[in-house]
C-alpha cells in the first residue's frame, strides 16, 4: 500500500498511510472477509485518502512568496527516510508509472502489480467494470512499453 501511495501521492505519501492506517482500525469492527478482502479494503481506503487528500490540495490558495521565505534550508546530509527511500527502487518505479501513464491508468496498473490485487478487486475500489479495468491495464502497460 505505502508503494502504491509513494507512486501516486510522492512526498505526502507517508501521511496518507498513516490517515489509513487510522480510518482502517477505526472500520475494523465493521470488516468482514478473509486475507485478500482486508487487502483490497485497505487499498480502497487509500485511494480515497489519496483522492480526498487532492481535493484538499485545489481548495487551498497558492503559497505565497512569504512562505517560501520562510521554509527550512535542506539539511547536507541525507535523512535516513531520504537513504531509505534513495534505496528503494519499487518506490521509484511507482513513481515513474505514475508520472508516466494517465491517471485511471497508473491506478490500476499499481493497484495490480503493487497490489497484487485481483481484477475484480482493482474494479470495485476504482467504482468501474471488470472489462474497463482490463482495458485500462492492457493500454498502461502498451503505453509503458513504449518507454521501455
């Protein structure tokens, strides 16, 4: 899931995780399913943070010259989330997916491949079809290859 979110949400995916980790053992009562219900669920509830942390992000004004004036100057070293993230090449993987494909698109082909969900389960927490997440997947990754 966090893979997923570094994919699609970069720096704030951190957050969001964490916003779904929150709002996933809140709903935890409420859950019925086995193993690969749980995963999908969850991968549900972070594509509605991710969807609801956009709309937040449109709604705010632009940061002012003010602000930028203001913001720490970067550290010389790396952190240890900055070495850790540097060594992780799925994350930049999802990042390049992401960057590289139409928005529905980059969703499901991570929600597939990061996810390792199933195409039924990629279309109930995207609200779309079976045959349009498959149509989605086959031109992401004929996109993809292109690149490739």
């Amino acid at each position: 899931m966090l893979r997923y979110l570094r994919g699609r949400a970069g720096p704030d995916a951190d957050d969001l995780a964490s916003e779904t980790w929150i709002s996933a053992a809140q709903g935890l009562g409420g859950f019925l399913g086995g193993g690969d219900d749980f995963r999908a669920w969850l991968f549900t509830i972070a594509r509605h943070r991710l969807i609801d942390q956009r709309r937040k992000a449109k709604r705010r004004p632009p940061a002012s010259s003010m602000d930028d004036a203001t913001t720490e100057l970067p550290a010389l070293d790396p952190s240890p989330e900055e070495v850790v993230a540097a060594a992780s090449g799925g994350d930049e993987a999802a990042r390049r997916i992401a960057n590289l494909l139409p928005a529905d698109q980059a969703d499901v082909i991570l929600l597939r491949v990061v996810g390792g969900l199933s195409v039924d389960e990629v279309a109930a927490i995207m609200g779309k079809k079976p045959g349009t997440v498959r149509v989605l997947q086959s031109r992401g990754l004929k996109r993809l290859q292109k690149y490739l």
